[in-house]
C-alpha cells in the first residue's frame, strides 16, 4: 500500500472531519444556549393564577368545605 492509496480511501461513516465535528459542536452549543434562554424567559415571566368559574380563583383546600 502506497502513499496514494491513502488519499484515495473512501471516507467512513465516523470519519475525523475536522469540519463536521466543528459543525455538530456548533449546533449543538447553539441548541444548549436556545434551551437556556427559554428557561430563563421561563423563570422571568410571573405564573399564571389558576381560576374557574366567573374568574374566582380556586383555592385548592378551603377551611370552609372541610367544615361541611
């Protein structure tokens, strides 16, 4: 075998492209960043009050109906 025969190899399946291993770092840094802002948004943003019927807030355990 040859110097050639080297470069003329075919490429592998999970070859060392120093290129598209760059590629795959990049999208992938790039989707941790988008997820990271999404959470933040998340964390900024206030909750959402839970209400029922004619916009009454509904409280989970009243003293009331435990007393019925």
């Amino acid at each position: 075998m040859s110097a050639d025969d080297d470069h003329r190899k075919e490429p592998t399946m999970f070859g060392n492209d120093p290129d598209f291993i760059l590629t795959i770092h990049r999208t992938h840094a790039a989707e941790l960043r988008a997820d990271a802002d999404v959470d933040r948004l998340a964390r900024m943003l206030p909750r959402r009050t839970v209400r029922g019927w004619l916009s009454r807030r509904d409280h989970a355990g009243r003293t009331a109906d435990a007393r019925r």
